[in-house]
C-alpha cells in the first residue's frame, strides 16, 4: 500500500472565517473583510473554505471558533475587540478554548504607549487589553493589537486595522501551493457552453472550472475561470476550454 | 403559572442565509447578496442570525442547508442554480430533504417561453429547470425561476436576479415586529463612553446597543445605534445615551 501522498497533503492548506457583529447582520454595515481575507489566503495558497457570520452572541461566536478550527488548517475572525460591552469576542475565544482570560502587560503597555499624553487609561480602554491566556500578539502601526491562539487568528472589524492585522500574520503562516488561474472570455451565454465544459472538466479532475454569466451590451456572455496548482495541467484544461469557446463561437456568429 | 408569551413568540422571527460559490471564498467576486438580503429582512421584522458562505461542494451545502433550516424560521440561499456543472444547488437542496429531483414542467414552460425564437432549449438550458419534488417557484421577470422547499429559499447568486426574487419572496413570509433604530452620533472616540454606555444597555435589556466607531478629520468619533421592537423603549435608551453622550463631550471638550 502507499504511503499518504505527502506532497498532495502539503500542498493544500486551508482557512476558515468567521465574522462576528450584529451590523452585518441587520446589513447596517456592508462586510468589506471577507473579501480582503479571501484575496490574501488565496494569494499564498490557502484555501479559504468556510465562512461564518455570526451575531454578538457568546455561545454563538464559540460554536463557530470551535466548529472551524477543528476542521480547517487556520482560522480568522473579525469584529468585536473593541472596548464597549458589544465587544465580546476575546472572551468568547478564551471560551472557546477553555482558558482564562485578563489583562495582558503586553497589550496594556501598548495601551499605555497609544494614550500617552492624549488621553488617561481608564477601565473601557483597558478592555482591549483582555487578551486569553497562552495568547500571542498580533501587533499593528494603527490600532490595539489582535491575538493568536492555537490556529485562531482574531483580529479587528474596522477594515484598515484588520488589513494592518493581515499584512502581520501573513508571513508567519504554514501557506500552500497557490492557485494559479487563468479567465477565457466567452462571447455567449452559459447555456452554449455549458455541456461542454461540464465535460472538459471531468476530463481534468485536477483543476477547478468555474462558470460566471454576465451581460454586455444586451448580450449573453461568460466569464470562464479555470484553477489549478500545478501550471502545466493549467495550460492543458485552459486549450480545451479554448478550442471549446472557439467552436462555439463560430457555430453561433 | 403563565401561558408562554404568546406575543414574543410572534414578535420574533428569524432567518439564516447561504452563499454558495467557489468565487466569493476565493476573494474573485466580492459578495453583495447578504447586505441586501440582510436588509429587506430587518425592513420586515425578521432577524438574519447566522451566515454561512460555502464552496461548490454537495455535502458542504447539504450541512448548511440542514443545519440552519433546523434553527431559523426562514432560510435563503443564493448562487449555484445556473446551467453549468458548477451549479449543483438545486441538486444539494433535494438530498437535504430527501426528496427527489427532475425537470419540473412549470420550470420548462417559462424556459421555452423565454428562450421562443432566440435560442434552442439544449441539455444545459434545461439543467435550470430542475427543481426538487414538492418545491413552490419563485419566478421573476429577469431571469430562470429559483423555488421555496419547506422554510428554504433557493435564489440566483446574481445580484440583479437575486433581488427580484427577495421582492416576489418577501410578501409571502410571515414577518416579525419591525427592529427600529436609532444613532446618536457621539464625538468623542469609544473609550470615553464605553463604561457608561455598558451600563445604560444593562439599563435597557428589551435594546440591543451597538456602538461603532469611526475617524473624521483624524480624530475618534462613535456611531451609537440603538435598536428596539417598541417606540418608548427606545426612546428611553436613547435619552439615557444622549444625556450621557452630551455630559461626556462637556467634560472633554
């Protein structure tokens, strides 16, 4: 029998999300992080899986932490590390984690170094400074510092500080073998092609074949979008879909 | 000892939502589904509590699908029911309820009838035809249908198609007693108002209190958002909070 394929296994590395505050819920707020999450793991190789968007709700934001990072390779939240009451998401960690939670001298000298000579270190502000424990610091020009537990990343809601948070952790990941892509602009609809690509990807399993309609000038077209890790399977799939679109093409002027 | 509450029961009604698509975890199109859907339900009274964006992967969407028609009263589904093989909705919603699947007549009669005189009704075309046993249509005037299964709506991942079917879905769900909101724009950054504004929503159980903060000219300012089923009791919270907001800009002016 074979040994596990140690490359394949390498080779994909995976992510979870999980976003948590009432005000994408309500749609009060339009999420700008999972984009941004999505676009970074993608870019060294991880596989953003799942996402979940959860309320300010304690056993809510521990469900989700714990569901995901006991699934996926890493996990990354946003919101609700700020200092008023609807901030709950460092203690929920530490919830889900079974760990206690306090003051980091850390994080409060980051506090302290932050207020310094503009504002007096009261009990609101040091809620930022709750960090669980065994935590480490994801630490940012442009705000208080997020934290890393075990697979968990949590960082802020506020899209400048979490990309601040992004940009940080990014290096210190275990990252993949990046997606390489590549976009075939077919000028009909999805109904033309649609067999025939369906085909062209069972002919090879090891890309991803994507399919997005979208409309020019009163006019059916598709965005074809294959994916693979490897750049010669790439090329291969990318010259059928090719002279796919081109048949089409010419049988339907 | 009392009946249950019969008017909460009814005040509150709530919703989940799944976004399905390779493209949005893959950071290539970013969402705009959920902020939209996210909307017209609080507009009608109904709490979106839980999102979860998945792949195109069958038993992925078959567990959302399960996990949250079980919690929520409503669920809503966007993306995956076109004609391409990525498109395996349709397919997914019927395994989570054990139901059958097939071409469904109503669906192949508005194909035919959008497709007369334009373009053939081939094996792709037809594929958005497919529509689980037992499901009700949810037609529109721009696009294929999606359907209704038990509590789940199942809807295009185009935005424009998409919200055409939360207009023909929305009149037809039983709502909850509208959330109304108000903000009070505070000048002055969270950590100045964090420990009296926890202390008002200890004051206020029957609001939900929200505060968000922002930047203007370099300086810390805070939406506060309060929201409640009831006129008067949000007014009350909202007179605690601006009394509080107007004492704390006089003391650090």
């Amino acid at each position: 029998m074979a040994e596990p394929d140690h490359e394949t296994a390498d080779d994909v590395v995976t992510a979870g999300m999980v976003v948590i505050g009432d005000e994408i819920l309500s749609g009060r707020t339009k999420d700008k992080n999972i984009g941004h999450v999505a676009e970074r793991l993608t870019e060294v190789g991880i596989d953003l899986r799942e996402v979940r968007i959860v309320p300010d709700i304690e056993e809510m934001i521990v469900e989700a932490v714990n569901a995901l990072r006991a699934r996926w390779t890493h996990v990354f939240t946003s919101g609700g590390i700020g200092p008023t009451h609807d901030d709950i998401t460092a203690d929920a960690v530490a919830k889900a984690f079974g760990v206690g939670i306090d003051h980091d001298p850390r994080a409060v000298a980051i506090l302290k170094a932050r207020l310094a000579g503009r504002a007096e270190v009261n009990e609101a502000r040091l809620r930022m400074a709750r960090i669980p424990f065994g935590a480490e610091l994801i630490e940012v020009p442009n705000g208080m510092p997020g934290f890393r537990i075990g697979n968990v990343h949590v960082m802020a809601g506020v899209p400048a500080v979490l990309e601040a948070m992004m940009a940080a952790v990014i290096p210190t990941l275990k990252g993949g073998r990046p997606m390489i892509s590549a976009t075939i602009d077919a000028q009909r609809g999805e109904g033309l092609i649609a067999t025939r690509l369906g085909e062209i990807q069972k002919a090879h399993p090891a890309t991803v074949i994507g399919s997005y309609p979208y409309e020019r000038d009163g006019r059916y077209a598709t965005n074809i979008v294959v994916r693979a890790r490897d750049a010669a399977i790439l090329a291969a799939a990318c010259a059928d879909v090719e002279a796919m679109v081109a048949d089409v093409q010419a049988r339907n002027p």
